[in-house]
C-alpha cells in the first residue's frame, strides 16, 4: 500500500498529515495525538479518540515515514464526580488531581486514575494499537511545562482577550447540547472538560490553577501574580493560603483551554481529531487554534471532528461497572480485527453502533463475506483497505481464527450444549464430515467470543434449553401429514447429517409432502408450509417456536435425542 492515496478516508488523513509534516519540519517524526480521562471507566465510545490516529497513524507507517502516536493520559485533571456504583465517601476527593484520589476500595492499583487506565491499556494492546503514554500528572509535577507556564501567565492580557471574543457567545443556548443518555454523557465527557473554569477571577484573569498545598484539592482562587519575582497567591475554600513561586511551583496546571494548544506546540502535533463537543465555535479546539498561534507561536494540528459511537443492546452489562461498556467488554464478545473493522470503515463524521444484541450475528455474516470477497479478488478498493487496516498493523498482523466458522453458528452450538467443550466438540466435527474441526483451538478465539456473548448478552428468555423429554400431549395431538412430515425427517436424519445437507433435508421435506421436486422453486404455499413444519420442529426441540438455525439446532441435539423428541 506504500505510497497509496485517495483509497478510503485513511489514505486521505494521511495524506494531508504527511504533506503537513513536511511543511513544518522535513524529515521529523510525525506525531498523531489522543487525549483520554482516566475519571471513569473509559466508555467503548472514547475509543474513536484513539482509533481515529492510531488509523493514520498506521497507515503513515505503512508508507515508511516515522510517525509516532501519543496518548495523553490526562490524569491531572480534577476528579469531578464520584461515579455510580462507587462509595459516596469518595465525595471528599472531588477536586483533587485524578491521581490523587485513592482507588475504588476493591482495586489493586495505587489511585484511581491507574485503576481506570489499566483495562484500557490492556485493549489498546489486544487492538494492536501502538502508542507513547504520556501522563500528565508526570509532565506537570516534574516541571516539563515551566516555560509554557511562565509564557501562558505572562501572556494573561491576551489570553483573557482571546478567549473573551468567544465568550458572549457560549451564553446562547442552542450551544448547550442535552446528552441523550447516561453512555452519551459519559463518552462526551471525553478528554478535558469543555465546560471547566476558563481562569477568570475577581483579582483577574489567570490561566494556572494550584492544587492547595493543604488539602490538594483544586477549590483555590489565585489573588495576586507577580511576574518580576513569579510570585502567585492563592486562597483555598479550606481556609488555606499561601505564596509560591511559580518558577519553582509544580502542583497545578493551567486551564484546559490553554493547556491543549500548549500541548499541540509542545509536542508538535500534526493530528488530533476531538469529539463533536470540543468542535463548535468557542469550544477548546476553536479557541486553542488561536491561543497556539497567538501566544505559543505554533501551529493547531489537523483537526477532524468525529462523530459520536453508540451501542446497541448491552443486555446484561453488570451494574458495578456503572452500566458503561468499556473497550474491554467489547472485546470479551468480538475479535479485535471486528472492532478496528467498526471504525475503519466509517468516516469520523459518521456515527455508528457497536453491537451488542443479536446484531452482532449480522455483523459477523458481512465481516465474513468481505473476507470471502477479497480472498478472491472481487471486493471494492475501499472495502480493501478498510479489510487490511483491520486485520493487522504496520508491525504486523493480529490473532485471527484459523477456521472462522459463522458466529451464529458458535452461538448457538454454545447455546445448546451450555458451553460442554466435549459436547462443543462433537457438534463442530459433524458441521462438515468431509473436513471436519479436530479441535477447539481451530475455533478460536471465535469460539471464546461468541460463548462470552451468549452468556453475558443474551437474556435467560431467548436461550435455547433443548427438552428433556417429548412433549407427549403435542405429539399426540399431531394430524396424519404433520406425522408424516417428522417421518420424512426421521427416515434422512443419518444419510443428511452435516451442515449442508441437514439444511437441503429441513427443506425439502415440506416440498416431498407437497409431491414436488426437492429441487423445485419455492411458492407463497410451500414457504408457508415450511415455516409450519419448523415451528413445528421447534416446539417439540426446544419447546418454543422460534430457535437457533435448524440444521446447527438438529446437530447440537444429537440424531439420538432428535429421534426421542420427535416420537421415533
Ligand atoms: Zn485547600
């Protein structure tokens, strides 16, 4: 793909960024960025945050130029709120720096703010995605930032100016967007906080804010800067106040607004896409392009605005994690080259879903007839590329399962044989006696995936418990064809048991009845009289009328038990 452009938004991105690049400073690594908040489980949302360079990225180093993408962990911002589901005592941490607030009490991690990176980091490598962390706890307190500090605060007059050409119009009220639910506020929350104090104070305009020397937290108010001696005082609600110099001060930071665009120029920023929140006019992307270059003296980074990502479903997501599936939970039910796939063939403008209900079934057929379509060359350049940038990186390809058999259909075997491995076992070989599965490792890890989501997602209601015994009362309330329909059946069962030919049998037995060819073309009649014959089938399996795919249903049975049950 060296050189490749125009191929799919990727290719475009990175086209822009490596001709920016090379505008700015020839031959320097390109850097592509990504700011997260470890205040909260990091919502399956926030990952277009990262996705989004980690694509460019990507395909930047696929054309051999060196690129590297930093995560910022902005784990200097203040804890806001204490989650649902965590001890309301953690209140008396709200406006602490996040990693300063102690861990959730069951939490091995030494704060909260690494509680919460830990199950992200971990995705990030299940996802392939390579990244340099830089947490922003680390870069404040050890004094990287001084200058920027010492500039920002010197520069105060003009900051203040900047930002208020744009603060008449935040009061208008259509810019004040209503979340949809809890999963939206959480993923708009993203990076940063759009809504956070910009530094205006009644001593005047202050773009640092100290954390309180006393009790840490961030309900300080400066009230006098001196910028011969850098002297800064500040008060605390605690009663708190002292002098410091904020030439030698590390516990604070400055206000987000001007704490990204620092970043950007601090860093060399040429990609940074944000959330839709941090797009609108005044919002931190807008204002920071003309802080960066008004008081910093650098550029604003190539700036996408990305759309929001949704879930459906999410049946039975535990509520101790607050109801918000992480990266995490979505890898528990889907292999990584799917979820990379979700958002590689979405422009970042446009929203889409992560399936978590039976949609993902579906998912999984497309997913699988675009790798069937490019194995043999017909798949469309775009459908290509988005294939390539899922199943692998530049450094090389990710786990995939040697033999991807249908997700459906290892939902359902799980289903039916209640997650037995020897039982899974038997079922798969008999899928296809003419190359038969030898083991479960040729399944996974699919098998695993759709086996974690068949017991997590699928609701007790719509699991398949194959009966025990026949239904004798509806047995014996058949009438003469419908008997002669399951005999049909019976008398095939052993010359038809695989996949394919147990699905020509279930439907070509209607078509018998009806004196028909088993080749003949179906009519409004016989496709009633199918659907018949397999709720039929159904009730007297599994006791409802609807259930897994009939063929994979009769596999998972057992010709023995498929016989009992239908009164053999
Ligand atoms: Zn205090």
């Amino acid at each position: 793909m060296a050189g490749s452009s125009e191929t799919d938004w990727v290719s475009r991105f990175a086209d822009e960024v490596i001709a920016e690049a090379e505008r700015r400073a020839p031959g320097k690594v390109i850097v592509c960025a990504s700011g997260l908040s470890p205040s909260g489980p990091i919502h399956l949302g926030n990952l277009r945050e990262v996705m989004t360079p980690h694509l460019v990225a990507d395909e930047i180093r696929r054309r051999g130029y060196e690129c590297v993408h930093i995560i910022s962990w902005d784990d200097y911002d203040r804890f806001r709120k204490v989650p649902a589901g965590i001890d309301p005592a953690w209140a008396e941490h709200i406006g602490k720096p996040l990693t300063s607030v102690p861990a959730p009490a069951y939490s091995v991690y030494a704060n909260w703010a690494e509680h919460f990176k830990a199950p992200m980091i971990y995705a990030l490598e299940a996802m392939g995605i390579e990244f340099h962390a830089i947490s922003q706890t680390w870069k404040y307190t050890s004094g990287a930032y001084r200058e920027q500090i010492l500039l920002a605060m010197r520069e105060r007059h003009k900051i203040d100016a900047i930002l208020d050409r744009y603060r008449t119009k935040d009061k208008s009220p259509a810019l004040k967007q209503t979340p949809v639910d809890e999963a939206e506020a959480a993923a708009v929350e993203g990076s940063g906080a759009a809504s956070e104090d910009d530094g205006t104070a009644a001593a005047g305009y202050f773009p640092y804010k100290p954390y309180c020397t006393a009790c840490e937290r961030d309900l300080t108010t400066v009230t006098s800067y001196d910028d011969e001696t850098t002297e800064l005082a500040y008060t605390c609600v605690c009663g708190f106040s002292e002098v410091v110099r904020l030439s030698e001060h590390n516990r604070g930071k400055l206000v987000w607004k001007v704490d990204w665009p620092m970043r950007w120029n601090y860093e060399g920023v040429v990609f940074e896409p944000s959330g839709v929140d941090h797009s609108s006019p005044g919002s931190s992307f807008v204002v920071g392009g003309q802080i960066v270059r008004e008081v910093f003296g650098g550029e604003q980074p190539i700036g996408p605005m990305y759309a929001f990502v949704g879930i459906s479903g999410m049946a039975k997501m535990s509520s101790s994690k607050g109801g918000v599936p992480t990266p995490a939970d979505a890898l528990e039910i889907m292999e990584a080259p799917l979820l990379r796939w979700l958002y590689a063939r979405r422009k970042p403008n446009q929203s889409f879903k992560i399936a978590f209900d039976q949609e993902i079934q579906r998912l999984y057929d497309e997913w699988d007839a675009l790798e069937r379509k490019v194995a043999d060359g017909t798949a469309l350049p775009a459908d290509v590329a988005a294939h390539s940038r899922a199943i692998g990186t530049a450094s090389g390809p990710l786990t995939t399962t040697p033999r991807p058999v249908p997700y459906r259909t290892l939902a359902s075997v799980v289903d039916v044989s209640a997650g037995d491995g020897e039982q899974t076992l038997r079922i798969l070989r008999d899928l296809d006696p003419a190359d038969p599965i030898d083991s479960l490792d040729e399944v996974k890890p699919r098998l695993d995936r759709a086996a974690h989501w068949i017991t997590t997602q699928v609701p007790a209601d719509q699991r398949t418990r194959v009966r025990d015994e026949p239904d004798a009362e509806l047995l014996g309330s058949l009438g003469d064809a419908e008997r002669e329909s399951l005999r049909l059946l019976l008398d095939g069962l052993d010359d038809h048991w695989s996949l394919d030919l147990l699905t020509t049998l279930v439907y070509s037995v209607p078509k018998l009845q009806a004196g028909l060819a088993a080749d003949a073309k179906p009519t409004p009649e016989l496709k009633a009289a199918q659907r018949a014959f397999f709720a039929l089938l159904y009730r007297l399996l599994v006791g409802r009328d609807t259930g897994p795919r009939l063929p994979t249903l009769l596999l998972a049975v057992g010709a023995d038990q498929v016989r009992k049950l239908l009164g053999a």
